[in-house]
C-alpha cells in the first residue's frame, strides 16, 4: 500500500541514487605568460562507467564543480588516490598538477600551475570544444599537502577567483605562505597533525588569513606523512621524529569525511553543509579545531539530534503542517548532502510499522508529500533512515 505522493520535484528529478564511478585523463596545459610553460596533469572526474577517457557520468545536464590538488615534496600524485576516490564518486572533479616533483621544488612556479589550472577548467566551462563543455558548475577549490599546502595558499593569492582552500600540513617556502595568507580571503581549512614533526605549527597561518570562514583542524594523532598514502619517501623523513602516529588510512579517512562538507557548500552551494562540517567536528574523536566564520554562512545549523552514521547525508527532518487533519496530507522537508536512497517509515507509540517507503533524494532540498488518509488519528512517530543512521519526529494524526 503506498501512500507517499512524489510531488513534481520528485517526478522530474533523474533517478540515479548510486554514486559515479572513476573517469581518468591526462590533460597538458600550456602557461603562454610563463614561456609556454607545460603543465602536465592527472584528471579524475565522475563517469558511469569507470576508465581512460570515458565519457563524464549522467545525467547529460549535470554540472560538477573542479578541486585541483598539490602534491607535496616528493611525493608522487598517486599518493593521493584517497582524495579522488572518496570525492569523485560525490561529485568533484579532481585534477592533481604533475610538476615540481623534484626534491627542490620552485614553489611558486607551482602555485602559478595550481592557479593556471584552476583558471583553464573555468575557461573550458563554455568552450565547444572542451570535453567538459557546459559539465562545470563555475565553483573552483583548491587543495594540497606540505609544499602543495603552501602553494594552494599562494595560487590563492594570484587567483582570486578561486572559491575554497584546504591545506594539509603547510611547510615552510619561499616565498612564504604565511605571508601571503594575509592577502587571501578564499574560505579555508588548515589540518595540522600532533604527531607532525616536519610542519608542527600551522596556527600562524590560520591566524594570519583573511577569509570570512576559516577552520583549524588538529588531528591529534596525524603525523606529516600520513596526509598522503603511503608516502615512502616522506615517511622516510619521519623516521627520527618518535610518538606515536595512528596510520595513513586513519588520517586519510578522517581528513575527507571531515572536509567533505565544507566542500559541498563552498562548491556546490549546498546550504546544510557547512552546519553538518561543524557538527562532524563536534562529535569526531581525537581532535580539536577553531572555527571562525561570519553569521550568515552558519545559518541553519545542522540537527543534533540525529542518530550519528557517517554514511548519512540526510540533514534534518522537517514535518508541516503538524498536528495534520486525517485525510489531508503531511509535508516532508528533507535537506540532503548528495543524491541518495532513503526509507521513510510511519510507527505508532508501541513501535509496530504502519507504512514504509523508499525515496530518491537529490543534492539539497527535497519535499515530499506524504498521504496519511488511511492512518487513524493518533500520535505516530516518521523516521527518516539512511545508510546507519535516522532521524525521528513525531506526527500527530487529528
């Protein structure tokens, strides 16, 4: 018996809930200005069907946003498959500059490569003749690690346009990041790890940035190394540093389900987002962080009461009008990170199922609208499931 009635959003929207798998390229980009500089990058981009050059994931219209990523010293781009593996299949595009990869890298020939990129992705949004043709929602982040840090800090500075930063472990370069954060006002995210030994103190470059938004994370049990995986070379570095490390995997996994969501909503404008990044903060184990962001951009704060899963996208759970009238209608708000499978279910107060329905969600706001001219009044319970976890509010039937 089905007794939820999918509103129009629902009966347009695609109804593709699985996430894309890994498309791969190799683009070379070519900095004129620079002495027709070649710039040779790795490019991974959500497609249906994963492999080299295939084409970019359904539905036709769906526009992604691009996050370009800096390597570290010596370490290689392939050190960084946790980021494209987890971001990828959510909707980013990850494209990760191969030069510089030397162990004296001229950082900021490479900051003018993470700009450049960023700038050429922006161009290929209306170029014909780009294979990311109108595929590109206008949104640019940067991202990097040790060196890569510090020069996704500078290629703010030389392109403004770019909407979001997140450093992992910043060293010391010339020229200096720190510096140069003084003039950036990109949103940002700075993780420091208590166990690293090549780049303890990221604290005077939180500091010394200007964005309206910006988040100290410690992961107290990060050491430099493992912000890459399975860096040989720069673990190699830490040999003679002691403590008491968790593992890359830890550290990787911490590090993208945590920034995930700020990327979502500087990226893709997702409104729940930011509130959800703060919450993850809150309930995540072995960390300490500083956020400072203006009013507007927290508005809206994401629900505490959900039953915590890191596998939920789902963000709150709003019923309207309620009490409701038997034989009416009760609407479902259902703010969501990503596009997703949910169950919604209808309990009474000794806990027996009176309906259950699955639901295609898109990215952002949902509203559902659902019947309940069969259920007798009384006091009932809607929950809202999602991967491990749920989210519960009461519904009063007169």
């Amino acid at each position: 018996m089905m007794l939820i009635a999918l509103i129009g959003f629902f009966m347009t929207t695609n109804l593709m809930a699985q996430p894309w798998v890994v498309g791969t390229k190799v683009m070379t980009f070519t900095d004129a200005s620079r002495g027709n500089r070649q710039i040779e990058t790795e490019v991974f981009y959500p497609a249906d069907v994963a492999g080299y050059q295939v084409a970019l994931g359904s539905p036709a219209d769906k526009r992604f946003p691009v996050l370009v990523v800096g390597h570290g010293t010596e370490i290689g781009w392939n050190n960084y498959q946790y980021l494209w593996d987890k971001f990828v299949p959510k909707g980013f595009i990850v494209v990760i500059p191969k030069t510089e990869m030397s162990n004296t890298p001229d950082v900021d020939a490479y900051a003018l490569d993470l700009a450049y990129v960023a700038a050429a992705f922006e161009g290929m949004r209306w170029d014909n003749t780009s294979f990311f043709f109108k595929r590109l929602n206008g949104k640019t982040g940067v991202m990097g690690h040790g060196m890569g840090a510090s020069a996704a800090v500078l290629a703010c500075q030389y392109n403004t346009s770019i909407d979001a930063l997140v450093t992992m472990g910043a060293t010391s370069t010339t020229p200096d990041a720190v510096a140069a954060a003084a003039l950036v006002t990109t949103p940002a995210v700075v993780f420091a790890g208590g166990e690293d030994c090549v780049a303890p103190d990221q604290m005077p470059l939180y500091n010394n940035l200007a964005s309206d938004c910006k988040t100290y994370v410690m992961l107290n049990d990060a050491s430099h190394c493992n912000f890459a995986q399975g860096a040989g070379t720069c673990t190699g570095s830490e040999v003679l540093c002691g403590g008491f490390p968790t593992s890359y995997q830890n550290t990787n996994h911490k590090t993208t389900y945590l920034v995930v969501s700020f990327l979502r909503y500087y990226l893709k404008s997702n409104a729940p987002a930011l509130a959800r990044f703060e919450w993850k903060l809150q309930r995540k184990a072995n960390l300490s962080y500083i956020m400072n962001c203006n009013s507007m951009a927290r508005v809206g704060g994401f629900n505490p009461t959900i039953e915590e899963s890191e596998d939920m996208v789902i963000t709150d759970l709003k019923l309207y009008p309620n009490p409701v009238l038997s034989g009416n209608q009760v609407n479902l708000s259902i703010p969501s990170e990503e596009e997703t499978v949910a169950t919604v279910m209808v309990t009474n107060m000794i806990g027996q199922t009176i309906m259950t329905e699955q639901l295609i969600l898109d990215e952002d706001a949902n509203q559902i609208s659902l019947g309940v001219d069969r259920i007798k009044p009384g006091y009932y319970f809607v929950t809202i499931i999602n991967g491990d976890g749920k989210l519960t509010r009461p519904l009063v039937i007169q």
